[in-house]
C-alpha cells in the first residue's frame, strides 16, 4: 500500500523551508491561496503550542476547474495542502498523496490528472529541500 503522505527532512530553518516551498511552488504554476501556523494561531487563542507546524493551501486554477468541472465533490479535497513543520530533529516539508485521496472518490477519469498533480507537488517539494 502507497504511504498516505509523502514528506521530506530539510536542512533549512523553518521559515527558509516555508520560503523555499513557495518558491519552488510557484515554479510548479501553483500558488498559495493561504498560509496558517498553528503555533501562532493556538497562542493568540491562549493555548500552549510550540511546534511551527505551516499549512499551505495550494492551487493550480486550471487543474482545479478541469476537476470541479468534471465532479464537483472533489471541492472537499481542495485546495491541496503542502506543509512544514518542526521536529526534534528538523524541519519537514510534505503533502498529502493526492492519487489516494481523489481514488477514495472512485473517478477513475480522474487519476490521470491526481497522479500528475501528485507528481508535481512532489517535484515542488524535491526542489524545496
């Protein structure tokens, strides 16, 4: 069975990783729509949080209308997400496997464009590191 997840270690800081990413994104044709670090929104809500964990909310605009216009209920899997985060030992950078998540759906006419999205994301994230 495929791994859910597909991440990578970097030797970058946290917020060189979260640059690097955005950067290596946009290379990719796909732009951040939003950006939450849960450790800075559970301390402005007065929880104790101390792990920089980023979620990226990211899109290609065409690739998004080509799957909605074919399924609509794909929306619940969009955007997709890529993240960063800080571990003991360093710092992460992954996404989820997008193949899995549309084939949870059972479009098959949709894999070709999940595994390419997928393969992207990945190339965006091998670049970042």
């Amino acid at each position: 069975m495929n791994n859910i997840r597909y991440e990578k270690p970097t030797n970058k800081t946290f917020q060189e990783a979260v640059e690097s990413i955005t950067k290596s994104l946009a290379e990719q044709n796909f732009g951040v729509l939003w950006k939450l670090n849960f450790k800075d929104k559970l301390q402005e809500k007065g929880i104790d949080f101390d792990t920089d964990f980023m979620i990226l909310e990211v899109c290609n605009p065409k690739q998004a209308a080509e799957v909605l216009s074919s399924h609509i209920d794909v929306g619940y899997f969009l955007p997709c997400k890529v993240v960063v985060y800080q571990t003991k030992a360093g710092v992460v950078i992954g996404t989820m496997n997008t193949e899995m998540l549309i084939g949870m759906l059972g479009y098959e006419d949709l894999s070709p464009v999940a595994a390419n999205v997928q393969q992207i994301l990945r190339t965006a994230i091998d670049n970042a590191l």
